[in-house]
C-alpha cells in the first residue's frame, strides 16, 4: 500500500499488504484473546484506555503531522482530531462503568430482574480516511472497554494511521490481540467478515460500501452498524442572524477541506433573506485561505486523492449543465497537489448532482425556498438523513423545525458535529445503529435480561409463552 502525500502526488512510504496466511494469524490471535479480555474488571480496562489518551495528548503533533502528510488535513484540523480522540477515550475511562453497570428491572416482588451488558466479542471496523484518527477512536474507546476485541480496516491511502493507532493501544499495555490493524484491500475483506472467528462489525464509509457489507454481514446474522454518507441540509429561516450563519455555514462546508459526511451540502434559504446570505456566503468562500495543509494559516487543504477530484469535477459540471449559476469556483486549481477551490452553485436543479448526491469537496449548493414550510419539504426530499442544521432566533420555532427534519441528528445555530457525550448516526440511506454516548457503547453488548426467581414462589409467576 502506498502512502500519497495529496499535496504534492508524491509517494511518501510503502507498506506491505498482509497475505491471507497474516489474516489468518491476526483472525487467530483474536480470537485466543476474547476471553481473558472479556474477564478483565472494567477498571483495569478503564485505566488502560486513560494511558490510551495520555499518549496522544503526549504525541498531539506527530499523529497530526502523519494525518496531514497522508490524507492532506489542514494541521490546525489535524491536531484538533487528535486532541478529540484523547477527548472521546477520557470520556469512556470515565463513564463506561456506569453505562455497562447491570440495570434493575424489579419485575417481580420475589424475584431479581435485570439486564447484563456482556461483550460480543469480536468486532471489526471498517473505517474511512476522512478522520483517519477519529473514526476509529470513536469505535474503539468504547467497545474494547465495553469488554470486545477491535479489528481494524483501514482505508488504503492512510496505512501509516492505522499502525500508528495499533501502536496506540500496544504502548498504552493492551495485551496482544485485543486490538489489531489489517492491511489489506476491500476486495478480500468479504472473506473476513464471513469468518466464524468475527462477532460483529461497524463500517463507516460510502452508501455503495454500506450495501455490500450489510447483504454480507446480514447473510451470516451478524450484528453491524453503518454510518454512510450525507448531505446534510442547512436551513435559514427569515429571522436568522445572517452574518453568523454564512459564516458557519462556510465552516460547516469546508471542514476537511470539505470531505465530511456531517458536512453542511445543502443550503436551503427562504427567499425573503435568499440574496442576503448568498452574498455574504460567496464573499466567505471566496476569502478562504487555500494552500498548503502544513501551514497554520490554511482553511483548506488538498482533496485526499486525485481520482476525488475528477469526481467532484464531473458533479459540478454536470450540475452547471443542468441549469445551476456558478458563483465562484468551479475549476481544480492549477498548482501542484490535488486542489479544488471552494465553490458556490446557486439553485441547481431538484435533479442535478448538487441536488441528489453526496458532493463530496468544498463544494456548496444553495437553495431557494418558498417559505419555512417548503425548506423542510427540500430538505426531507432525499434519501438520505444523517445530520441538518437549522437557523433562527426563534429557539422555540428552531426546535420544532428540528423535530421535522428526518435526520439521525438537528443542530439549531450551530454547525453538525459529533461529540463523545450524543449518540450519533443516520437514517435512510445514511445508515442505521448509533455510535457514542450511551447507546453507542450498547451497540456491541448483548443486552441480556436475568431473572433470579427465589425459590418455592415459581407458582406465582406469570405465564408465557
């Protein structure tokens, strides 16, 4: 596997591939670990993933300088990511044991009811490049304390994170086989998921990717979640501050060089404050610093492969074609680096690119609405519901706006963002099951339900089937 420097092409390591006869002695040394793991008291566990954050905090600059050497990440973005992966670990060393602490039912006068939180086992995720360090902190901090043991698949254009996040957990005194990287393409990963010796999984990643896991996951009964792709609308009403939301707005787009899931896609504005935002927002995009990701100054970085560039041409273009106004950018920049400028597409057409996919860059397309009734009628109208973000002084009309979007999470005045403390996840096409907080730690637990009846009072139970 090579690893490509987006802001130059350049090849900056090669990693050898692990051969089947490697996934085998991986697959194994899992396994042989699941049950001395599973035993481990919760707060051995809890002290280790605690050592975990001590040791990003500790290495904040090295792990942001490889995230942006390999996937192109403005630095400033880098060492945020960092520091929220040692955020998310902290916050499971603090809260696991009250999560996975039995709960009492109390069913019955003579009896003792509760449900147990025991691990499943094996789990394996399939994570993206985007976040290169986030997406798989956020699945392993609560599930390898959660008791499970953690398989990771990598994106192929970020090798050097994946062993560095193995690395991670070796130094913080996970013992062996608790928590190991495979390097190997997508194509061979069928076999794994099929294996006998993997309990479950969870795959962040495209809508495409989230189909051919799921039909395979679902084939062999195994318990998976999906969080897959968006485009998130981004509602202003008329009384919305304007200033603050296109500049949140230009934030919410752009973040990763615009290559987010969460990312706002979709500006849907009331035509009685259309031309307003619009003109502020273009004026945002168009002040953003571009340029080299290993500078402090820069807001946007390279796109993390060239063949992603191509796509987010082909969009653009076709959504011009269909009938969309190009108010700034529009072109891959001609300099050195996978580079696309932040661009604006005004009213594109309900069945244009820009309209109906993912566009995934820094990319914007607004949107006229009628009224508030009909912007949550553009923002319902696809198939996919990760996140929305909804704008107005209103907070009580904000709320209710948000109970109207079909999305797996409403942010009112504020960008979408995931956070340690809030499940997070999507609806339709944008996936199902639920990461983080409370429930994301109850997603690779089997939930088991005890009943302790004391003895001689068997005849006063309810009958049942």
């Amino acid at each position: 596997m090579d690893s490509i420097n987006p802001a130059t092409g350049e090849v900056v390591e090669t990693y050898d591939d692990h051969t089947a006869d490697d996934v085998d002695s991986i697959l194994e040394e899992s396994a042989d670990a699941i049950d001395a793991w599973a035993e481990t008291p919760i707060t051995d566990r809890q002290q280790l993933l605690e050592r975990a954050a001590e040791i990003l905090r500790d290495r904040e600059d090295q792990y942001a300088e490889l995230i942006t050497h390999e996937m192109g990440k403005p630095i400033s973005e880098s060492r945020a990511e960092v520091e929220k992966c040692a955020w998310v670990c902290e916050y499971y060393a603090e809260r696991a044991g009250e999560f996975l602490a039995d709960r009492v039912i109390g069913s019955e006068p003579n009896a003792r009811t509760f449900v147990s939180y025991e691990p499943l086992g094996a789990v394996l995720a399939v994570m993206p490049w985007n976040f290169p360090f986030w997406q798989v902190f956020r699945f392993a901090a609560p599930h390898l304390t959660a008791g499970n043991v953690g398989l990771l698949k990598h994106a192929s254009n970020v090798p050097g994170c994946a062993l560095a996040i193995e690395d991670v957990f070796r130094e913080a005194g996970y013992p062996e086989g608790v928590f190991s990287t495979l390097l190997v393409d997508s194509e061979k990963m069928e076999d794994v998921i099929r294996d006998d010796r993997l309990d479950a999984l969870t795959l962040t990643g495209s809508e495409g990717a989230g189909r051919i896991v799921a039909e395979q996951a679902g084939s062999e009964l195994k318990k998976h979640v999906l969080e897959l792709g968006g485009s998130d609308p981004f509602v202003v009403c008329d009384d919305a501050d304007l200033d603050a939301a296109a500049e949140t707005g230009v934030a919410a787009r752009t973040i990763n060089s615009g290559q987010s899931c969460i990312a706002a896609k979709r500006f849907i504005v009331v035509d009685a404050v259309f031309e307003d935002f619009l003109d502020r927002f273009v004026q945002e995009m168009e002040a953003l610093e571009v340029g080299d990701p290993t500078d402090s100054d820069t807001q946007v970085g390279p796109q993390a492969r060239e063949d992603l560039v191509e796509d987010l041409q082909e969009q653009v273009e076709a959504s011009v074609d269909a009938g969309a106004d190009l108010a700034c950018g529009g072109d891959p920049m001609d300099r050195e680096g996978w580079y696309y400028p932040p661009t604006v597409l005004v009213e594109p057409p309900a069945d244009s690119p820009a309209a109906t996919e993912e566009v995934f860059g820094p990319v914007a397309a607004v949107f006229r609405a009628e009224d508030e009734a009909d912007a949550i009628e553009m923002a319902n109208d696809i198939h996919y519901g990760l996140g929305a973000s909804v704008w107005t002084n209103d907070l009580e009309r904000g709320e209710g706006l948000a109970r109207e979007i079909d999305a797996g999470c409403v942010f009112v005045n504020e960008l979408v963002k995931s956070d340690p403390r809030v499940p997070f996840g999507g609806v339709k096409a944008s996936g199902y099951g639920r990461e983080l907080g409370k429930e994301g730690i109850h997603e690779f637990v089997n939930r088991k339900t005890v009943w302790v009846q004391s003895p001689g009072d068997e005849d006063d139970a309810v009958p049942t089937e």
